[in-house]
C-alpha cells in the first residue's frame, strides 16, 4: 500500500508517520508529501526522509474546481492508495473525495463533534475549549466527508484540560496525543482493517 500525506505547516504529525514507516508500525509506503505552499518545514521533513515533494498552492489556481483537480492528478501520478491530512489547512474538493471515498484520513485536536468545522483549525481549538470551560478535549482521527471534520470517525483520544491550562499547553499536549493515534490508525488503513458502515468504522481483528 502507497499513501500521501498532505500538509500545511511544520509536519509534526507528517513526522511520526514517517517515523511509524521506518519502524515498521505502519507497513506502507510514504508515496509523496503534498504541501499546500513552498516555504513549510514538513518539506524539510520529507526531504530528510527522501519522499517526493509536490506544492500545489490554491492561490494558482482560478477556481476551486481546476485546484481540485489538481489535487486529484498529484495523487493518481504518485499512485497514492489512500490520503493522509496532516495538518493541512485546505478543503477537499468533491472529486477528491469521491475518488478517494473512505480513504482519506485527518486528524483533528479536539473530540469531534465537539469544537470542529469551519475555523476551528490550530489555535483557535484549543481558545474556544478553554473559553468554553470544557474539562476534557483530546484528538479525533477521521474519514474525510464533503462537509468539514464530519465524516465517520475511526478513533479518538481524552485528553483533560487543566485549570491552568493555556491554549499553548493545552496544545502542546493534544499534539502528543495525535502523535500516537494518527499512526495507529493510518496503520489499520495499511493493513485494511477498517470498515465503514454508514457513520460506524468498524476495525477488524
């Protein structure tokens, strides 16, 4: 099994795939990184482990539709069979998504469907569990739907928030907790033990 990963920023969450490769947890092959501009350090990241680098940048593209094809080809060149979003900040356009129907997994930083959607990326999670008075938020991995942080989820991860929790240290422990769960998921996609029935992800034994 082949899989990309796309991602918009520094690629902490690109990294423990990486390392989860190397180690033999995920048994599948990085195919390449689609990032979402030239200048992120998950390049980097991927340079250093000798996986392909594309950059299709939304801003070059005159409407949605021609970027999301753009997207769809990036994927078919590199015979990706099945996609991994890893904190990449874009939407999946419709062809995307129904090419890769049930195959593409995101992580998100808070227990969907609590604290998701539109905006609710980064920072801004982690201000609105505080801001809420929430005593738990955690990390959710799921399939990627046509409507945002909605489709089916295959895993999730309680982490508590503390009194003096900040969005900064909240974030930071949120993160940890996706650095375990993203490649224990990606690593029951490699092996085809998830099944979706309706909004239900079954892993089988």
């Amino acid at each position: 099994m082949k899989f990309a990963v796309m991602a918009s920023g520094g690629g902490t969450d690109f990294q423990s795939l990486i390392d989860a490769v190397e180690t033999g947890q995920v048994r599948a092959e990085i195919c390449c990184l689609v990032a979402s501009k030239p200048d992120i350090y998950a390049i980097e990241r991927a340079k250093n482990a000798g996986i392909p680098v594309e950059v299709v940048r939304k801003k070059e593209f005159d409407s949605l539709e021609t970027f999301d094809k753009a997207i769809l080809a990036t994927l078919k060149k590199y015979s990706a069979d099945f996609v991994v979003l890893a904190g990449y900040l874009n939407i999946v356009g419709p062809q995307t998504i129904g090419a890769y129907e049930n195959k593409i997994i995101n992580i998100h930083p808070a227990l969907i469907p609590s604290f998701c959607g539109m905006g609710m990326y980064g920072s801004h999670v982690h201000e609105a569990v505080i801001a809420y008075g929430a005593k738990y938020s955690g990390a959710t991995v799921h399939f990627v739907n046509e409507e945002a942080d909605a489709g089916p989820i295959i895993m999730q991860e309680v982490v508590p928030v503390l009194e003096d929790d900040t969005p900064e240290t909240l974030a930071a422990r949120v993160l940890e907790t996706e650095h375990r769960l993203l490649p224990r998921a990606v690593a029951l996609m490699a092996d085809g033990r998830l099944r979706v029935e309706g909004r239900i992800v079954k892993i089988l034994k």
